[in-house]
C-alpha cells in the first residue's frame, strides 16, 4: 500500500503517516520524489484497513498495492482449480462445460423432457430454479422443496449433475441435500451469511457475480466461500447494469480473461441472463466460449412461449443443438473441447 | 402494457400476440399506426409477466405503462407516510430527521460519548453498526450481540432512537428486540428473506437502495416489505456504482424528487457511504437537505482516526455542529424544520 | 409514440394532450384502460419532439414507440449495406474484414514493415494514426499531413486498403484524399460539423460508438452521415465505459446481435481500444467473430515497447498471426469466412 | 508513477522496468516489499506514457502517482481563478452566480422578453443556444448567426452577458465576437480542435462535462484551453449517464466538491440538462449551491409549453422567482451571496 501526499505536505504531516503506519503494526517507508513523497506500508499482507489513513492531514490518496483477496488468487495458487462432479465433468479444466435447463422448475413432465432432450445433446450438467428471486413480491417464486425434489428425479433418471440457486442460509443446506452444486445469484452475491454458509456445506458453489459488482468484489465474495474451507467455486460472469436499454444486462465477457488472470478459479458465463433475448443468446454464447470460459450455463425450454418466468430468453431446443455444434468448433479452435462425459446422440 | 409490433408483422403474428394476451387472461386491443400496431393490454393489474409475449414473432418490444409497484406507489395511497417513533421524531412529515452517529459500535465508552454529544446537538436518533457486512472477509465484522446492548444502552442513557443494520433474517429479529428501526444495507436490497423477515418484525425499516438499483428496483424491494403487512418503510439513497474513481458512490440525490414524485414513503440520503471522504460528506449533507430529503444519516466518530472502519469518512463532532447550524438554515428556506424533540444545547 | 397519463388525470388533461398533438400537426387516440388513459399519436413520422408534451399537467410519461432514426433502420432497408473498397474487400457481406495495423503511424520503415508483415498474413485493410485525439495536451499528436502521405506509400507498396481518423471538418477532407475509409472516432461521434463533412466526402465512413454511447445514440449519429447521402457507414464497438478498472473500456460485444437486429448497416469490433489489455486483445477479437461482427479492428506494432501510443495494448506480429488462424476457423463455425483477397502466406 | 511488479516476477523482469524507465529519460527506484517489488519513478513532470511499461513482462501495473493535468491543478495554483465580466459579475469568488435564459433563442420577441424578466429577478449573465447539437439531424437546430445577434441586441437592452454554445472552432470565432462566454457542449468535451480554438480567442470558456467524463478527463479538457494561455475557465457539472431512466442524466453534485479539491477553477451545475425534467431543477438547482457550486445554469421559457427545445425541463418564470429566493437563503448559509450587479426587483 502506497500513502501518496500531497505535494505541500508538511514534514509533521508525513511523520503522523509513519507514526501511524506504525501504530497500525506494519513498517513505513517514505520515498521523497520531484513533487510530492509518497509513504510505502512494508510487512502487511494485503489487508490493511486504508480508512484510518487516508483521512490524515496531507493525504491526496492511498493505493492499495497489494491485491486484498488472497486465496482466490493465482499468487496464492498458481494451478488451476478443477471442481470435479460424480459424473465424470470436470470444470476448470481443458473441456467446456455446458450447463442447460430451464429457468425454474415447474412440473415433472416439464424437467423430465428437458433433461432428456438435453443429455441426448451430450449435456452434463442440469439448471434449474426451484427457488426464485423475484424483483417483483407479486411474480412466480419457485416450485420450492418440490421443486428440489424433481430436479433429484431428473438426475436420477439421466445421470446429469443438478445445479440450482439457494436464496438463504436454510436454503443453502436444502440444496446441498439434493443437488450437486449450489448457485448464489446475482443479487446475493454480498450476502454474508450465505457465502459463509454455503463454504461449509461441502458441496461446489456457482457465484454469480453481482450486477454491478467489480471483478475484485466477486473475487472478494469467493474468497468468503475459501476462507471456510471450501475451493470449489466456479465464477459465472452473468452481465452487468449499464446504460443501454437494448438488453437487460451487459454480458461482460472480458471479465474472462481478467479473471483468468487474476485467480485460479474457473469462470464460466450466462448469455440467457446476460443479455435476456433469445435472439441474443446463441451469438453470446458463442462469444463467451471463444473468450476462453469454461463453461456456459444456458436457460433452455421445451416451450418457451409458456414458460413461467425467462419465456422470453429461453432457447428452444433446436435451437441450442445448433448452438452446441458450433460451440464444439469454436472450443476446437483454442484447443479445447465440450465436456460431453454422458455421450451424445448429435455427435457423427 | 403495450406490445409494439416490427412494422412488417404479419396479421398472424397480430392474432398470436392477442391470442396469447386473452391465454393470460387479459384483454387485447390492437391499435393500427402508421408505420406499425401496437396492441394494448386491457384489465391487468401492473403485475404482468412480459417475457411470455417478448419472445413471439413480429414482436419488437413490450413496454410496461403501468407501474410495477403498487402499495409503494403515491397512485395507490396520495398521502406521504409517516413514520413516528416512541420519542416524538416523526420521518416523512415536515422535519427533517438527523441520524447520526460512529459507523460500528466498538465500546460502551465510545457510543455513550459520541451519543452524548449528539444528543446535545439535538440529533435524535443514533445510529451504529452491530453487525457490519464488509467486502472483504478478513475485515472487523462488528461487536454483534454486544454492540446491540450497547446501543439500546445508549438510548436508555439519552433519549435517542437506535437503528441499525441486521444482515439476515435471524439477525432481524435481535435487531427489532434492541433497535427502533431496522436498517437492511445496501448488499442486501434484494435479499428477499431479510426483506419479508423485516416486513413481520413490527419495526420500522430503513431501506438503502442497492448499489446499482433503479429507482424501480428499490420501490419493488419495499413492496416486498409493505406486502408483509409494515408500511413503515423509510428509503435511502446512499450512492449509486459509477465510473469515476474519485468517490466511493457516486450520490444521486436526483433520487430524492423521483421517490417523491412516485411514491408516498419517505426517503433519507447517507452523504458519508455516498462519498466515502470527510470533506465531501458536509456539502452533500447540505445538498441533500436542500434536495428535499425527509432526513439525512451521518457518520460521526468522537476519535476519526481511531476508528474501527470508515474512519476516513466519519465527522470530528465539531464538523458536525458546524452541518447542524447549515442546514437548519437550508431546512428553512424551504419551509421545513430540523427535527429536535430531545432539545439541542446549540440553538440560541 | 404514446402520451401515458397519471392514473388522477383530469379530463381536461387528456383534452390539453390531445390539442397539443392535433397543433403538433398529428391526429390523437386516446386509449381508456383500467388505471389509466394513454393517449396514442397516430400519423407521425418517427421525429416528434417530446418535450412539449412532457411537461402537459397529468402527463406521466411519453413513450417511444417509433424509432427515433429512419434511414440506418432494418424497417427502412431490409438487406444488409455492403460497403466496397477498389482492391475487392466487402465489408457488410459473408465474409469477416480484418483491419490491423498499428496506433499510430510513426516513420516510413514502420508503417511499411508492419504493412508488409500484415498483407502476408492476408490482411486488406491498414489501419494506423495520423491525427491522434489524445486526453491530454501534452501527449504524441500524430504525425499529421505527413502521417497520411506515409499511409498512401504503404497503400502502394501493398494494395492494402487505408483507415484513418479525421479529428475535424477540415482534417475529413484530407483524409479523404488519402485513405479509403474515414474514421471518426469515439470522441468525435456526436461532432455533427465532422459527421455532415464526413457525410459528403464520398468515401466510406467507420464510426466509433461514443465511450458512453446507447445504441440509439449510434445510429442518430450515422443518420447524419446518411442524411447526407453517403450510406457507406461501418459501425464499431470499441467498448464503453464501465466501472470496473481492470480494463480501459468494456467491450459491449452484445451490441453487435443488438445493432444487426436494429440496422442494416455493418458492424466491427475493436478489441484494442476495447480492452487496452494486450493479453486481451486475442481472446476479445475471437468472441467478437464469433458473436457476429463483419469485422475486427485490431492494433500490430512491430515493437510495442516502443510505440508512440498504446504500446500495452498492441500486439506483436506473431500473436496476430495466431489470431488470424483461430478466428479463421470460429469464422467458418458460423458459416463465414475470413476476407483475404490479397492471398495470405500462412493459409496451407 | 509506480510501476507494480508481479510477485513472481524475475530479476531480470525488474531489471528490463529499470531499463526502460531510463531509456524514457527518467531514474527509477525498486522499492523490495514483503510480497513483490515496485519500481518508482523519479524525476517525471506527469506526463509520462506508461503503455510502454504496461506490456513488459512481470509487470501486474502501472499507478499514476503524479496527476496527469498541470496548469488546471490547485497544486499549480493555490487561489481560486475568478472569471471576471464586464458588467461586474465575477464566477468563482464569494458569489454564487446565476446565469438563466430559454434552451435556444427563438425569435427576438422570445429572448428580450425573457431577458428583462430574467434581469428584473435579479440575474446578470443570460444563456441562449444560437448552434444547437441535436442527437437528431431532423430536429430544429437553432438560428445560428441569427441567433446570436438577437443576443447581441438581448444585452444591449438589459446590460446582461451572454453566454451561447460553439459547436465547432468556425462557430466559435463567431460567438466570441458576439458573446461574453463561450459554451463548450458536452458532446464537444473532447473535441480537441475545438478546445484549442477557444483557447486563443481571449473570452472566458464555460466548458461542460462530458457525458460520462471522469472529473480527471474534464480538467484534462480544461488543460487544454489553458495550455492555450487562457485562463479564464469556468467547468459545468451536467448530468453524467447512468443506468436509471427515470431522468435524463444523473447531475452528479459531487463532482462540485471534488473538483474545489482538485482544481482552481470556478465550477458550476447545470440542473436543468442535469435533470431534464421541470418539477425537479428547482430541488437540484437548490441542492447544487448547498453543495458548494459557484454558480448555476438553468432553462427558463416564457412559454415552456412552445418552446422550440427543450420545453419539458424549462422553468416557468414564476418557478424560476421562487428558485432565486431560495437560493439567497442557503448562499447565505454557507457565507456566501448572490452575484446581482445590475440590481433585482424582488429583494426586498
């Protein structure tokens, strides 16, 4: 961490910066320069609370130097993490991992007859919502426990993994129960209490980032989920607020390469959420495998015009089997290729 | 609800869309233009799900004229709320209400003092946090329990009203046993458990809008309260994520005439998150009265750079007598009055 | 376009609504619904001026239902613009245009080193700097007049076809005497002076989106150009801003299914700009292929470390080379193919 | 400037940084630290390019320690600029200055009547578009030099000055001549031509933000004129994009108290284009000088509902009344006062 002061620095305002780096248990370092001295903060671990300093007389601006994760990072960690699921996926590693469904649960037949389609697609991985965060009090919340229960049928019936949002702490241990990876939303991105507990259910997590969340909050938010012993996080970039109206969220696919940069974790994306179109969701898609992600969570229904929530940016199924041909060439082309553990019917 | 169809729309893709609107159970109403037809929905309650008629063919976009929200919304309840408390502060009427007070509790000795010589400024509510949510894990995360008997501590010794933050639905419940008003933070706006808990409790809630969320989203987020049954909401605007890097948020006080104008409830602005640096926080206390603001939330600290967290933004109490005295004066060029029930030792 | 009342609208409201469209020179439908009356404006032409009826007592919203531009729009023409360069280049068509070279233009031997180098990878388009916009006054301006002569000498040497930026009315004219295509950059997009000089050069236009620019705002600015008759535009995505710092800018690759939905006229991508991240560059230009975009726009040096401008985020010669053969495959996924009419030396 | 290294950067790595720093003409100084080393800068005036040391390898980043602009900044320049006119209004001292007047100057009735209205309130600086930037080539686009000897003859008959918008360096020779002020629009932030010009045609700059500028971008344009040799600098705070549509812009009132930090130069808000809604300039306009804002630019229209621009967000002279005595009371709650030199009829 660097203290910079302002270029009419006192000499007694530089001494209560050194004083106080001090009292705060860390070294200092003063580096006088042509306009101004900056103080460096030796010995600290990346955790320093900047707050006490930079309202000190004399003080233009502290810069963190230090990155404030720790075990989320590729300094921490320099390989890769591959969370590994019973099935045979893998996601972290070289395949692309596809993980379709629909938005929520909403009947047996409906989850059957997708998760069928789906794995004859050479599909792993299910998504699905049982329970659902709604904006509105007033909007279809989630099938609930029941719905939980037929995502547990669907895996039964075709060996794919289950993936589905909790919304609490309570939640968190019932999806723990019956699925293989439990998904915190986007709006829950910064709830505490569920970060920690999900770090301690044993089971990988999918955290999206928060709408509006910068790329060292989310890994900020993950180091919550490692610091309880868990290190099967998988990131999902699901877009971003922005200005433009044309789409709901502005799927950021270069938070991609900046995560891979920056952390271990594997990072995969949601180009149904991320832009909220149909339409926009099969070039999206595309896209993200191309920018290096490493896997794709996509919303996909039997019908979508009578969906009960997302109808309107939920692929159909034929329309996502075209989707994961070229998505087969796309992930060829870096040299990597789908995870299709399960086999599939549409592969010559 | 108003569905606007691509100007080439085939009769066929006319007669879905009202085929699929009467499915809905509403009524249709196609209204030929010029250059293209609309078609209006007729009979719904603003609570219509778009996505099912987003997605049929011909159609180039569905746009909401009726609002969202409704208990929330002045249309459905013309009056402002008033929300009153055990001694006399009353928010939402022609007062402006001061809450002030440290950024977390972190001894006996530190929030009777600094309670003290609020009271003494006529500030009659004080706030403090027991549990502090912090974006990073290894950061102070507050007193917890003990920080709540400190602060219900303070309002036996004072007179003063106590809020403070609860972080989850259990938290809630000890809030609403030591605190007046429950404070749900910015990171969980849409944590729906918390909100509903909060809107059970019989407590007034004080709602801070989520980071990025629109004006909509956070009306919908004390919908969520009101349809527990609490109209006891007061808003607050504490700083949206925009790109400049000089303060924390970026406050935006224009939120405070856009509730006023489309909704009954209350709002507040917090000039100290909304900024995060000292110097900032007095001019946009100022602004924020002259805005229109039913009250303001203020980080005062006996000791700044002693502080646990937030140091850098919290007022020397000396800054925050000097903002007391500017903006009774601004409180009365628009008719209003400081809210002082407990007396204040600075009036003249 | 359609006039939404407030719910306790009077009927003397609606009345003054509907007088105001009638004297605006249109005819007025009002339109009853359960909560409220809107008021349609029939025989409009997609320019009304909202203002006037923004501020009518009763008056909640105006809503618009055509698009504010005419020309640029899919509705206006529905097959694609295919704009054409002398050496065979297409850009708009099946096949992806790569455009490549470096920031600025800096000496003869660097512009027809790298011009030379790209050509053998089967690039038909230079692109480099002779007039730079800079942020700050003090930074490398370009080489100007001379820049451009430089440009026209590797044009010769290659048959490559020139892209630069005009930065004013007056520099327009020159560029066009020179180069093949006129670039306005980010900065300059709503310049209207630039934009109807540019419009009347009778050369093609490559018009980079606002660094905050919605997709609306893109096409009104290529609706100057073609109102002056030139509907030889190329759009380009080169990211806006965001929130985030770890990157320059956020490349909004959604934009470019947005923008093909919206117009016929072609849209690029840069991946430099958009990132400012040389690491990033690669995999940005791979997703914008994949995503859809008729071309990329991507910066080479022969030496970043010592480029005059934008070093960090160019790309050596041979990272390039790699990109040009992956793209050339996810190009060929989505049943396209890369532009070489010069032939390339690393095609087998 | 501090260049990061990655904490498993080479010796040769840090060496290469060093290198590099030297051939650019400046001393570096490696700065060993528990977990990686920073190289410092020594010697640099801020202006240095750090593209060539962003792309070096074991480089993590480059911080700008030193501020990019110069003559603008209050390091530069301890006292306050005071922008002095010819009938004695002066902006950045003790007086808050008020300069008002209709969106574009419609006809010669329209802007004398307005003006002596304007003027018997007390007013000493009159606003009026002559060249209007419209997002739209079809809506109306001022009178152009028509407009501008209308007010011309607007000052002759009321002792006001005016202040009117240049929109390229031709246009603004001509509004220096004619008026007092020239208007730099927000789409013309970063048009440099057009900065440079105003620079040397010795009348005071009224330079606006751009639409997403960050504050450090805004003074960078403002070091522009200055590096010209003019001074005479007054910055506007108008509105920067955001994400909630309810109004036009977000007025970012922070920016005031940032750039008094920052910045010698007078500042002032814009509520009006800020807000772009009439029932909430009269809160923003209040809150801009409780804020601290040297001044305030706002819309009045005789006639608001004919107003050939703009109308939705103009005041009614009667509003606009009762703005000016509120504005008198919150001025004088922070020591300071309304600039009215030429004298007011509603004082009493």
């Amino acid at each position: 961490m660097l203290v910079v002061m302002r270029h009419n620095a006192r000499p007694e305002d530089i001494q209560a910066v050194v004083a106080t780096i001090k009292d705060m248990g860390y070294d200092a370092r003063p580096i006088p320069g042509g306009h101004r001295t900056a103080v460096g903060i030796i010995g600290n671990d990346g955790r320093v609370d900047s707050a006490r300093l930079e309202g000190l007389e004399g003080v233009l601006e502290v810069i963190p130097v230090t990155q404030p994760y720790k075990q989320v990072s590729r300094e921490w960690r320099e390989a890769e993490t591959l969370v590994r699921f019973p099935n045979g996926t893998c996601i972290g590693g070289n395949e692309v991992v596809v993980m379709a469904g629909p938005c929520s649960v909403e009947s047996e037949g409906q989850i059957l007859d997708i998760a069928h389609q789906l794995r004859s697609l050479g599909v792993a991985v299910l998504r699905g919502g049982a329970f659902k965060p709604r904006t509105s009090p007033y909007a279809f919340q989630g099938l609930g426990m029941k719905g939980l229960e037929l995502l547990a049928r669907a895996r039964e019936a075709t060996g794919m993994m289950i993936v589905t949002e909790a919304l609490d702490a309570e939640g968190a241990s019932a999806v723990a129960e019956y699925a293989d990876m439990i998904q915190i939303g986007t709006r829950n991105m910064q709830n505490y209490a569920l970060l920690r507990r999900a770090g301690r259910l044993g089971k990988p997590v999918l955290l999206k980032r928060g709408m509006s969340a910068t790329i060292d909050e989310l890994l900020l938010a993950a180091e919550y989920i490692l610091a309880e012993g868990n290190d099967d996080v998988v990131l999902c970039e699901r877009g971003v607020r922005s200005f433009d109206t044309h789409t709901r969220n502005l799927l950021d696919l270069s938070a991609i390469p900046v995560v891979k940069g920056l952390s271990h974790l594997p990072i995969v994306a949601d180009p149904s959420h991320g832009t909220g179109i149909r339409s926009m969701v099969t070039p999206m898609a595309r896209a993200a495998v191309a920018a290096g992600a490493d896997g794709i969570l996509v919303e996909v229904h039997p019908d979508p015009p009578r969906a009960l929530s997302d109808g309107a940016q939920s692929l159909y199924p034929a329309q996502f089997a075209e989707l994961m041909q070229q998505i087969r060439v796309i992930a060829n082309s870096i040299g990597r290729k789908l995870n299709e553990p399960l086999g599939s019917s549409t592969r010559g």
